[in-house]
C-alpha cells in the first residue's frame, strides 16, 4: 500500500522481495483495523458496522429467550461493544459524520435490545482518548511522553494545541486527545 499526498502523483517503482513483485493494494488489514492509502476511516468502519450487525443478530437471539437485561448488557459489552470500539482511539476522531451517524444507529439499536441506554461513540472516544493521553503523560517510557511534555502550559494544568496546518493531522490522535483533555478539565 502506497500513501502519496502529492499533487503530481507518478506511480511507484515496483518492490521487489525474493524476486518477487509486491502488490499494491488500496486497503491493508492490519491488527484488525482496515487502513487505507487516503488515510481515511470508511473502510474500516464498514469492516466495524459488518461485525456488529452480525452479533446484534445474537443479542437480539438472546432477548428472544427472554435471557435478563443484565446478561444481554454482559454480552453487548464483552462481544459487540468489544468489536466496535476496538482501538478507537486511532480512528474514532478522524471519521466522517456519516460513519459516525451509522455507528451511532448500531449501538442505539443494540440499546434498544439491551433494555438500558449504552454510551454512544462520541462518549467512549472522549474517554478512551483522554485516558490514554493521561497514560502518555504518566509515562516517562512511552515514545510520546516527551512531545506531550512540551505541550505543558507554565499558566495551568492544560496542555497548548500543536500547531496544524492539514486537517488530516488535527484529526489525528495527538490533538483531538489534547482538546479532549482540555475540555473535560476544569479551568484553574
């Protein structure tokens, strides 16, 4: 897979290992996560959307048996909330509105069979973001531990936003967890 942002694309030289050609492709799977050569999240998030449908099938064959809220709510946690949320924290501030919408369908229809009101992808994203850019933070081993240091405001608690001039990179995981972060501390 080749990622090119240039305006004048030439194609690549063909890779070669052990003689033989590397394919190029659109789209690789890599740890379960689609990625493609635009850098953007669509395919990955049909990949998503298929999954949990096809365990939605069996929270809704659980309610059928009239199997308590409680354990449905133990299933969407541990086998559909598991499959939409995995590592959300790479993708969930970088996909369209679309992607967003649909997914948000899912889980409020998986609410509905569940009995009970489950968080919605905006909530787990925020939480899961900033989570993590706290780990980073308290982590003086992790690669990003530095960089996050350097953004430290000498006034507060906050953290300043990296400067981006693409809207790829503000999407990315880096400032969308910094302006997560910041918004859910309060002003000091």
């Amino acid at each position: 897979m080749v990622v090119d942002f240039r305006k004048s694309k030439s194609p690549p030289s063909p890779v070669c290992i052990s003689g033989k050609e590397v394919e190029l492709v659109p789209s690789y799977r890599f740890l379960d996560v689609q990625l493609d050569n635009k850098l953007e999240w669509s395919t990955n998030t049909d990949a998503v959307y298929k999954k949990a449908m096809s365990r939605l099938y069996f929270l809704r064959r659980l309610r059928s048996f009239s199997v308590c809220s409680r354990m449905r709510h133990m299933f969407y946690q541990s086998v559909m909330a598991s499959t939409i949320f995995f590592a959300v924290v790479c993708w969930g501030a970088g996909i369209k509105a679309k992607d967003a919408i649909r997914l948000n369908k899912l889980i409020k229809k998986a609410g509905s069979v569940v009995g009970c009101r489950l968080d919605n992808l905006d909530e787990v994203v925020r939480d899961r973001m900033v989570l993590k850019l706290r780990t980073i933070m308290d982590s003086p081993s992790h690669p990003l531990h530095n960089t996050v240091d350097k953004l430290r405001s000498s006034f507060s608690n906050r953290l300043l936003q990296p400067r981006c001039s693409k809207e790829r990179y503000r999407k990315s995981f880096l400032p969308s967890a910094i302006r997560l972060y910041n918004s859910s501390k309060p002003s000091q």
